[in-house]
C-alpha cells in the first residue's frame, strides 16, 4: 500500500494530513483529533508511508492522549497501532506476492512493498511473535526468519 493510498484512507476517514516540523527530529509523526502531522523531515514516501500507517492505527486503535511513554497503558496502545500499521502496509499476502515476483532480500523487498527496511524488519518480528516461526495461509507457508515463502505440494 502506497502513502498516497494512505493518504486516501485518512481523507475518507476524515482526516486531515498535514506537514510540519517538529522541534525535535525524533518525532515523525503524532495523531490528534483527526489530524495527522507528518515531519517534513522524512525524505521518501516509504518512510512517510510507515509514520502514516503508525498514525493511522492511532485513530483506529488508541484513546485519549497516549504521550506519556512511562505509562504502561499507554505503551500498550502504542504498540497496538504499530501493529495496525504492520498489518496494513505489509499483509501476510503481500509477502507471498514478493517472493514470487521476485524479491530476493530485504531490500528488494522494501523497495517493492514501498516501506522502509527497518518498518519491514519490525513488521517480520511482529508476525513472528503473532504466529510463532511461519504462518498458513492460502496454500502457502511463509517462514518469518530468514524470510521463506514456499507453496504446499499436494498430491
């Protein structure tokens, strides 16, 4: 899924998008009564892609004001639209399309799903600890580290 298709998501849902930048650099992106702010900073639509996705599980998964990080609630509901965002850039369907269009390494891989290699490294975390070493789907097992997808052979 493109930053442009995000970016359709959002403007169904809603939900203004708007650039500025941040006094620190850290931050990326923050979601806040149905605005998104993305930091200009980002240099590539991959990764603003990736902080899109991040923000958009905000308004589909999370409540309240969620900035103090030391609160463990809150870390949770972070967590939970990271996951969001995992899901939506990067389905299980979307692996099994790549390896078969030929995507060899996490690079190629990247650059095809149109996310950045770190957002697609945490999302193969992600999947491993929802799904444990591979996961079932559509006649095909894709194994999350390394990264293997095979179809089942049946006779």
């Amino acid at each position: 899924m493109s930053y442009e298709s995000l970016l359709e998501i959002a403007d169904e849902e809603n939900i203004e998008v708007i650039e500025i930048r941040f006094k620190s650099e850290k931050i990326k992106g923050i979601y806040a009564d149905n605005i998104i702010a993305i930091n200009p900073i980002l240099s590539t639509n991959a990764e603003k892609a990736c902080i899109l996705a991040e923000e958009l599980g905000h308004y589909y998964t999370t409540t309240g004001d969620i900035l103090n990080q030391n609160n463990f609630s809150n870390r949770k509901q972070e967590l939970l639209a990271r996951k969001w965002g995992y899901e939506k850039l990067i389905p299980l369907e979307k692996l099994i399309s790549a390896s078969f269009d030929g995507c060899k390494n996490i690079f190629e891989l990247s650059e095809h799903l149109e996310v950045t290699e770190e957002f697609l490294k945490d999302t193969l975390k992600h999947y491993e600890q929802k799904y444990g070493l591979f996961a079932e789907i559509d006649g095909y097992c894709i194994y999350f580290n390394p990264l293997t997808v095979c179809k089942y052979q049946y006779e």
